[in-house]
C-alpha cells in the first residue's frame, strides 16, 4: 500500500470528474457558471466532513491557474497569513484555501480583510460550522457562501466505483464489492472515511479482496458516533431532542438522547434543557412536568454516568407524553413586549407600599381591598395600570388543567379579560 492515502490518489482534478454537489457544479449551477466565467468571488463552503470542499478548492485553484496555498485554521496563525498577504502583493494574485476557518478567531479573520478586500487573495473558507455564527461579519459580508450536501448512497457507491476502477493499489488486489451496507453505515456520508474504509480492508486482505459487511465490520472492530460537542451537530441534535419531546414523540426523543449520549455530551446540559421545555412548552398542562424535570437535574448531578442515563430517559419520555401548553411562555413574551413599548407605567396607588406617614397621607395602599377578606378570598379590583386595563397576557392553552384555570378566572373576572 502506498504512503499517500487512497483519498488523495483518486482525487478528482476537473469538475466533470468530481462527484456530488450537483446544486453547485452541475450543469448550468451557480458555481460551475461562475468558475466558467472566471469571475469567482471569495467563498465559504460550508458542510459536513468528506463532502468535496478541498476537492473543490483544488478544481477551482486548478481552473483559475492561480498559485495555490493551503492552510489549515488548525495550526496556521496571522503570521502565516501575513506571509502570504506579502508574497501575494510581490508575486500576483493567490488562492488560499483556509480549512476549518470557524477556528480563526475574530483577529485572526480580520488579518484576511484587507487582502481580500483589494483583491491580492481570492480566498477559499471551508467549515464544518455555520458560517453566520463562526466568521465575522466583515469577512461574511465579503464572501459568498455555498452549502454542501451530504453525500448520498448513490455518490459514495460511484465514488468507490472511481477508485476501484483508477487506483493501482486496488486494482494490484483486485478489489470489488459485494456488500455495500457496512461500508456506507461507517462512513456516514463521509467520503473520504470511505475511501479509507476500502483501503483498510484491502491492506488486511490476500487478493482478490472482496469487500464485504462483516469484513468492513472486523477491519474497523468499532463505530465512533459522529457528534461534536462543540459544533454544529451538537446543536441540531440537541434541536431535534427538543422538538421531538415538544412534539410528543418519546421515540424520537429517546433516540436523539442516545445519540447525545454515545458522543459523550454532558448528561447536565440535557437536563437543563429538559428543565426548560417543561416550562416552556409544557407549563400549567401538567405542572409536574417542572417537578420532574428539577429532580432530574439534582438526580444526574447526584450519581453521574452511566447511570444517569435511565433518569434522562425517564424523564425525556414523561416530558413527550405530558399534554403541551406554551400559555406561560407567551404570556411573558407578551407582557415584555408591551413594557419595551409603553415603558414603565405608574403602578397604581391602592397597590403601593406605605411603609412611611407621608406615603400614606398621599393615599399609597388607599383603597386596597385584602382578598382573604372577602368570599371565595376574591374582590374585584383593579391590578393593571390605567394604560393597560383589560389586557389579558396569559390566554390558557386546550388542555384539562388549563381549562380549569381558564373557569376560574372567567367565574371571577367575567368578560373583563376575554376569558
């Protein structure tokens, strides 16, 4: 087996040879069209691991007969920037392809503006992270940016395909394949884990190799889940459990707690959040739910993994099965949004405190008629501000609980609030 990787010995070197992203580099894309015209812009692509962004810098450098460089954010620095900002502005025109940019921070990036800005470097981002969050808004707003897909089942079998057929390695062990579901399961949408994959089983095999599920399984003996704590899968996953609880479906949310779980995320931070869904989307539906879901915070703080698993999963399938309201969190949404309007209006004066003498001659407290003072510990009286009376914040959700809530105040309030 040769020292350079089978990924980087069948890499594609023109468009036509590459594989997938078809929305950009297909026939008549944006991308292609643009490259065609010779009137590329900087760039960010963004997307998952394996997807063909150095690929496609490396066309683009290719097509452009521009001197290429290639950092990676990873080890680079400004310095390395700088150096080649100065060998740009001497020699002419270069390509940078910056890998994993979303690692440069903000001083970092901004050593790029200026360069890009005037033209000496036509400059090529690649993240795995959204680009609105990760790269400055200067650098952004000096960039077009360009999603690449996963690729399908359809791309990673033609893309073993092309090796298979172009790499002489493979072909010294005559390599085929006659299961595929493995080798597509463990790379995940990657290609060029797959690319490593098929190079991993044939280096273990006699030829002729065939690839094939348990040879795959036994080459690779173990699957490391794909989820990064730090970036974006962690916030779609985290997402996905959200709404699913918030969705009622405790299949899904029980799935997405594992995935959570097998990639190592703290069992705290999944708590926290299940704490704040069972106020914010469950709320008076099923007061409980808050109970449970605080209990379960000291419960995993207390004891920890692995067993703080069953807690999470006790409570994430009682949050997705407790009836929903968002009665409480659009309450207060809507209260804050009227004070940001209005402002603080003055809090009516039978409402005021009148701890001293002159407060009380000014009439603070006149007035206030004490509840338990009365039948049913109720009396009707103004609460809100001149400004605002009759405004009703909290409209109680279509639930049973809530039902109650909404009789009670109806039989107390009548139509004043709309209940």
């Amino acid at each position: 087996m040769q020292n350079i990787p089978l990924a980087e010995r069948v890499r594609p070197k023109t468009l036509d040879e590459y594989i997938g992203q078809e929305h950009l580099v297909g026939p008549s894309a944006p991308l292609r069209r643009l490259l065609e015209n010779g009137n590329m812009p900087s760039i960010l692509l963004w997307g998952p691991p394996g997807v063909g962004k150095t690929t496609l810098a490396r066309i683009i450098g290719e097509t452009l007969k521009l001197p290429y460089v290639q950092l990676s954010a990873i080890s680079a620095g400004v310095n390395d920037v700088r150096k080649i900002i100065a060998d740009a502005k001497e020699q002419g025109k270069i390509l940078l392809f910056l890998d994993e940019i979303h690692r440069f921070n903000k001083s970092q990036q901004d050593a790029l503006l200026g360069a890009v800005e005037a033209g000496f470097i036509l400059l090529i981002g690649a993240t795995t992270e959204n680009p609105s969050f990760e790269v400055n808004n200067a650098l952004l707003s000096r960039s077009q940016v360009y999603i690449l897909k996963e690729l399908t089942k359809q791309h990673l079998l033609q893309m073993a395909e092309h090796a298979i057929a172009n790499d002489d390695f493979l072909n010294e062990k005559q390599v085929s394949i006659s299961e595929s579901d493995a080798l597509l399961q463990y790379s995940g949408g990657d290609g060029r884990k797959l690319l490593n994959i098929i190079e991993m089983v044939a280096s273990q095999g006699v030829s002729p190799v065939v690839i094939t599920d348990d040879n795959v399984k036994h080459a690779l003996q173990n699957h490391t889940i794909v989820y990064d704590k730090a970036g974006e899968e962690h916030y779609n996953v985290i997402s996905a459990f959200i709404k699913s609880m918030r969705g009622s479906d405790p299949n899904a949310a029980v799935y997405y707690l594992a995935r959570m779980i097998a990639g190592g995320e703290n069992p705290e931070f999944i708590a926290r959040r299940m704490l704040i869904l069972a106020s914010e989307d469950i709320g008076n539906a099923n007061p409980t739910a808050l109970v449970l879901a605080t209990n379960t915070l000291t419960a995993v703080q207390s004891i920890g993994m692995p067993e703080g698993r069953i807690i999470l999963s006790q409570c994430a399938t009682y949050l997705a099965c407790s009836p929903k309201s968002n009665a409480s969190y659009m309450a207060i949404n809507q209260a804050l949004e009227v004070v940001a309007k209005t402002g603080a209006q003055a809090v009516p004066l039978h409402l005021r405190n009148a701890p001293t003498k002159l407060m009380k001659e000014i009439n603070y407290g006149k007035d206030y008629a004490y509840a338990h003072s009365h039948p049913g510990n109720f009396v009707e009286q103004e609460f809100l501000p001149d400004q605002l009376k009759g405004t009703a914040f909290f409209v109680p959700g279509n639930n049973p609980r809530e039902h109650e809530m909404r009789e009670f105040l109806k039989k107390r309030w009548k139509e004043k609030y709309g209940y």
